[in-house]
C-alpha cells in the first residue's frame, strides 16, 4: 500500500535554485530504485521559499529500505548540502485554515 509523504525543505541561504533542481532529480531517482509510485508527485514553493514535495512511497517497507539504498544515500548527501529538511508547522502558512502555495512545474 502506497504511503503519502509531505516533505519539507528549507533551501540555505542563496541555494534555492540548486535545492530546485535536486528536487527535480529526486522522484526520478527514487522510482529508478523502485521506491517511489508512478503517481504524479506536487511540488509546491512558501512565502519564505521553502518547498514541499507531496509523493508516494510504494509501501512503509520502501521508506526503510530507502535509508540503506545506496543511490539514494549519495542523492540525500547532495540535498544535505543545500538545504535542511523542516516540518510543516515551521511554515508561514501553517496557520492558515486556506494556506496558499506556489505551485512548482515540474
């Protein structure tokens, strides 16, 4: 059964261009590993330019594996280099009852 994850990334400083196009690398990557679905993935962008990745993990056996896949390893090692991972409450919008987003062509 697919699992539903929101990730969230804070670019560092200057490196919102580099932490977009990692992004665009990273579900190709994780279906080449067999990980992630075939289900059209959203990338959204906050009023403080942090992104959200919304995508399917193909089962909860796929994200453990995920931590001990070696491709996968090499393309977090990448991302740790331009930016941090956050949760959804660290956001502007988080208060909003409507919060609105930017949504990212992919």
């Amino acid at each position: 059964m697919a699992h539903t994850v929101i990730a969230v990334y804070r670019p560092h400083e200057g490196q919102g261009d580099q932490t977009l196009e990692l992004l665009r690398t990273h579900l190709p990557i994780l279906r080449e590993q067999g990980l992630a679905t075939e289900t059209d993935s959203v990338l959204l962008r906050s009023s403080d330019g942090t992104f959200l990745e919304i995508f399917d993990w193909v089962s909860a056996e796929a994200v453990e594996s995920a931590h001990t896949n070696e491709a996968v390893q090499a393309m977090w090692e990448r991302f740790a280099k331009v930016c941090d991972y956050a949760t959804l409450d660290a956001l502007p919008e988080a208060g909003r009852v409507f919060a609105h987003f930017e949504r990212i062509a992919l």
